[in-house]
C-alpha cells in the first residue's frame, strides 16, 4: 500500500510540475533576443559577463542580444538579468539574493525572466593592482556574477572549452533557444582557492601558462582565495642579516650563519623580532594590495638544514615527533620532527594579526612540508592559520615521503593532518613519474578523480598543484576533469568524461577514450613498479608496441569521422601529441646511448627530431607548450648533443600503495 501510494504521489508530482512548466525563448529565428540587464554600477568582471553571455547567444542563435547598462522604463516583459539589482528581488520574490557564502552564485529562471547573479565583492577605488607580474585590472575579492554566467553557459546552454584556443570550444547551433521554467540553481564553491590548480594560467600570473581564458572560463582562475605555494623568508638574509643577525636561526656551532645559503636560510622563530619583523612585511603588502586575506609565514626551502637549534625554539618541539636526519655544517643529526615547531610559529603570528587587524579575516598560511610533513603531536592550527600540506600523492601510487624514517607516504601524512584540522590546502609537487613535465601522456585520471574527492571529503578550501604543464594534447581529458572538480567536486566525473569524449570528438568517441585510457592503464602500472625513475626510463613505457597500438587507435578514430569536420581537425590535434611523443621517445633513447659514446650521426638525428618537435608544436597551438620543453630547457637537460651530460638520478621506488 505505502508503495502505491508513493508512486501515486510521485505521480501527481510529475503531473502539477508539467502544468507550471513553460518554455522561456531567449532566441528565435521570428523574433530579437531577449535583451541582457546588467546594473549601472556593476563592476567591470560583471560588464564583461554580460558581453560574454551576448556573444556566446550570438554563437548559439546568430543572433545577438542587447546589453543594457540598467533597466529600462518601462522594464522590458522579458530579460536575462546579470548580478543583483533592484528589479530582480520584485521579479524573483522566493529566490534568496543575500547571498550567506562565499562566491555563492544563482540562477534562476521564470516564464518571463532569468536572473544570473552571485555574490561580489570588490573596492570601486582598487580595482587595478600592481605585483611584481605587473598591473592585474579589475580585481575583485569574490567574482560570483561572472563565474555564474560561465556556469549558465555551460549547464543552461550547452557550451564546452575542452581545451584552450578556437579548437577546443564547442558551441551548440541553434536558432531557438529555450529553456524550461521555472527552475533554480545555486551553488558556492568549496575549493575557494582553484586559480592555483593551473597555477601557471593564474590570475597575473605571466610565466609558462597559455589557458588564461580557459582557467577563467572553467571557473578556476577569478576565486576568491589567491595562495602562494612558496616559502615566505627567501630574502629576508639579504635584508636583515647584518642588522638584525639575532632572527636567524642558531647553528649547533654556535653561529647564525644563514646555513645551508642565504635563500634557504632558516630564521629562531620564538624570537619576537621574527614576528614584528613579519606584521610589517603584512602592513607592506597590504598597502600594496588591501584585498590580501592571506600572509605567508613558511620556512625557506633546504628542509633538511638549518634549523634552529635554541632553547625556546627546540621546547616548541614535541619530544614524540617522528625522528627526523636533520643537517647543519659538517653534523648531521637525529631530532623530531618540526610540526609541532611550525603550527605555534603560526598560531603566535595569528594571534598578533588578530590584535593588530580585529575584525579582519586575516590568516596565516603554513606549509607541511619537508621535516614538518608528519601531523604534529600537540600543537593543533588556530582557527586563523591554514596549513598547506605538500603532500605528493597526485599522479603518485603510495608514494613514500624521502624524510621519513617510518617509511610514511604522503597519503598517510595528509589524512594525518585532515583529523586535526579544521579545512586546509592541498599542494602537491608533480614531478614527472612518466613525462608529466616533457609533455608525454603522463595520464592518471581515475585515481586524480578519487583524489579530488578524498580531499574535498577532507575538508578542503583550495588546491595549488606545481606545476601543470598545459600539454592539451596528450593531458587533455585530465586537465578538464581537473577543472570540473575543482568548481565542483561532488560532481558526476564519469558524467563529464562521457561528456566531454562525446562533445569533443563525437563519433569517434569510443575510440579516442580507449586510445586515452589504454596509455592510462600501462602508464599507471609503469609509475607503480618505477616511481620517479628519470627521463632515461620513458622509453620502457612508450615501447614500440605501445606507441604502434596507440597510432592504430587514432587511426580508427580518424576513420570514424568526415574528414573536413571539426571532429577530424579534433582528433589531428590529438594525433599532435602522439607524434609529439614518438619524436621525443626516440630522441630520449638516442641521447641514452649518445652519453655512452658520442656520435655525430647520432647528434645530427637528435637535432632533426627537435626541429620536427618545434614544427609539430608550432603547427597545433596549445598541443604541446613548446616553451618548457623545448630543447635545452630544465625539463629536458640532457636531451640535445649541445646540452650538458645528465646528472645520475637516484630511482626513487614506491614501497606501499594505499590507493
């Protein structure tokens, strides 16, 4: 009886929806769009979202809607309205605009209208903020209208950025649209710093990234949290050394040299003068940007050495902390870990910027890592203070920590840390376990999928992984579910990778996942049984057969579509990398044996194959950035007959695998 009654109600449900369902044409072949109502005094990121939102209905319908600067007397019968004005509270009367959490956005819609709004925050008088990558316009503290636009455009409209660039955008081709009313749409980001997961397209960042748009567009690149990734001291001994010599740290020696250098210097932190020193470095970059929320209070790099070694700072110590090799001049030694040293460095910072700034959320960022990588043993975070654990599980399987002497991966060490603390960062370095950094398909998306979730499920607020090197050709299905996740990772991830395989390449769907996933399955075997081998071993993964198979995949998928279609130019772009990789697999495996014995035959092959990498490249924009890759580069030392001899590598071997 409950059961029939249940369906009986279910019913009716479905029946009294379908009676209050209308359709709303935003565009039509007979008619003009309906106009786009943006507020006069909206900042100039909502502006944009506007002329963005006209520009795509344009793309979708041909026909393009007018932006109006503020509501017309008498208001139109029918708008799309973006960002919260006057007239939408009237229009929209059981939709909530005060908006309770950070970067929440709505969308709502009726029978005659949609809103499209979210929550901002910004200073008219600082919109335009000098750094050191130069001048960033049109800054805000929250960016919620225009990441709502992006999101009505993707889920309300249909509109993809696979990739960056002409390309990689798929817009659907309709002279109608419509949608169907009433509906309501809400959604506030739990990653609030997402700029970071692509922290090379970042926001004023001016360095190797090329997805600028793409990141803004996913909705990564305008958060409300910006992080740095870094250490917080690495000028302060060219600064302070000879004046204030008593803030760095105490050398067993008795010394406070700067050991092991002046950039990795560590500094007494239980000593005041660290911390007034630091809440004037605060005051400075405030007065350079007001919008700053987050202060960085990190220890300088050279993990291992340094520290110091003074009666108040070792008592911050916890006797019971994982022993730790620590290294000084000419003395190495056994000593506990530093995490329980580092969260009270923070927290005696937190409490002064609370006394300097009150009622200011104001927080100090502190990195897990190196001999603070272990959770501490009593010292727990303020509630001001976000620790930022290093932990390198990305594209890692059971990834043991080098500095441990438990033998602790970093997967332990970073659910360690997610009982203690309230919400966190997760910043993992990458390094290239199968030719991440090179732009080999260095592919791990079903566990990149599970570990997004885990550390959302963990209670984090962002993400900065270092680096993504945006090669879009043999990484593309992980970057996008990457940027998918980040917005929102509770989402559907077997869902967007249907999605996208079927938008990007439509018939040859099927045959270009399994082309993707048949290199995922090999390359995750080979970095479970290699871990970080070197660059010398990519060719025991991309052997001759691999590479055959996968060729054979892309042709089929070739075949599979009409030659002049925007799928072939799709799946070409694809091809892009995999002739990427032949080229370099063979380049690595003919240097290998150059650095053994030198041959100018060998030499004058390895610089043919960089000239066909350049033109490969250069022919497929955004399939292989060229500029981190190419010849002589960091990424590929060792790699061209001019370059320097590589440098042994010490294989660094997976001992547990918790995934």
């Amino acid at each position: 009886m409950k059961s029939c009654l249940t369906s009986f109600c279910f019913a009716l449900l479905i029946f009294a929806t379908n009676l209050c369902a209308a359709d709303l044409v935003l565009a039509s072949k007979d008619s003009p769009p309906v106009p786009i109502i943006v507020y006069a005094d909206a900042p100039p990121r909502t502006r944009e979202a506007a002329q963005v939102l006209a520009a795509y209905i344009e793309k979708i319908s041909g026909k393009k809607p007018f932006v109006l600067l503020g509501a017309s007397s008498p208001a139109p019968d029918s708008a799309i309205w973006v960002g919260v004005q006057p007239e939408v509270k009237a229009l929209f009367p059981r939709v909530d605009f005060d908006f309770q959490h950070p970067e929440e956005i709505v969308i709502a819609a009726n029978e005659k209208h949609v809103v499209i709004a979210g929550r901002d925050r910004w200073d008219a008088a600082r919109l335009d903020i000098e750094t050191r990558e130069g001048v960033i316009k049109g800054v805000q503290q929250e960016y919620g209208t225009i990441n709502a636009v992006y999101t009505f455009l993707q889920d309300q409209l249909g509109v993809r950025w696979l990739w960056p660039g002409e390309l990689g955008e798929d817009v659907p081709k309709n002279e109608r649209i419509v949608i169907n009313t009433p509906f309501e749409q809400r959604h506030h980001p739990q990653m609030r710093a997402r700029g970071t997961v692509f922290n090379y397209a970042a926001l004023g960042n001016k360095g190797y990234g090329r997805s600028h748009e793409w990141t803004m567009r996913q909705r990564l690149q305008l958060c409300s949290l910006g992080i740095e990734g870094g250490h917080g001291f690495g000028d302060w001994w060219d600064r302070y050394h000879e004046k204030h010599p008593e803030i760095f740290a105490l050398q067993p020696d008795g010394t406070r040299s700067g050991f092991p250098n002046p950039h990795n210097a560590k500094l007494c932190m239980s000593n005041p003068k660290v911390w007034e020193l630091w809440l004037d470095e605060v005051a400075a970059e405030l007065q350079q940007d007001p919008h700053r929320t987050v202060f960085n209070a990190s220890p300088n790099d050279g993990w291992a050495s340094g520290h110091c070694v003074c009666d108040k700072c070792t008592a911050w110590d916890h006797p019971d902390g994982e022993p730790r090799v620590f290294n000084w001049f000419h003395l190495n030694k056994e000593r506990p870990a530093t995490s329980d040293r580092d969260v009270t460095f923070a927290n005696k910072l937190g409490e002064l910027l609370k006394q300097k700034y009150p009622g200011k959320d104001y927080r100090v960022l502190m990195l897990s890592y190196g001999h603070s990588r272990p959770a501490p043993v009593k010292a727990r975070p303020a509630d001001n203070v976000i620790m930022t654990i290093v932990a390198n599980f990305f594209g890692r399987t059971g990834l043991v920590d080098r500095g441990s002497t438990r033998g602790d991966t970093y997967r332990q060490q970073f659910e360690a840390w997610s009982k203690i603390v309230p919400s966190m960062f997760w910043r993992p370095n990458t390094g290239s376990p199968a030719g991440w950094q090179q732009g080999l398909p260095d592919l791990h998306v079903a566990q990149t999928i599970r570990d997004f979730k885990d550390v959302a499920a963990a209670n984090c607020i962002g993400i900065y992984i270092d680096g993504v090197w945006e090669h879009w050709s043999t990484v593309g299905p992980l970057y996008y579910i990457m940027a998918q996740l980040a917005w929102n990772p509770a989402a559907d991830a077997d869902a967007i990778l249907a999605d996208y395989y079927t938008r990007a390449f439509g018939p040859a769907a099927p045959q270009v996942r399994e082309y993707f996933e048949s290199l995922e399955k090999e390359r995750m075997a080979f970095t479970a049984k290699n871990g970080e081998a070197g660059v010398f071993t990519f060719p025991q993964l991309y052997t001759a057969d691999l590479l055959r198979e996968s060729q054979a995949r892309l042709d089929r998928a070739a075949a599979a579509v009409p030659a002049d279609s925007i799928f072939a130019q799709r799946i070409a772009f694809i091809q892009a990398g995999l002739t990427h990789t032949k080229l370099l697999i063979d380049t690595i495996a003919l240097m290998d044996g150059y650095w053994k014995k030198k041959d100018p035959t060998v030499a004058e092959r390895v610089k043919q194959n960089w000239a066909a990498l350049e033109k490969n490249a250069a022919a497929h924009p955004y399939s292989i950035n060229w500029a981190p890759v190419r010849p002589m580069s960091k990424r590929t030392a060792g790699l061209h007959p001019d370059s320097p001899p590589p440098k042994p590598k010490k294989q660094r071997v997976n001992d547990l695998d918790l995934n």
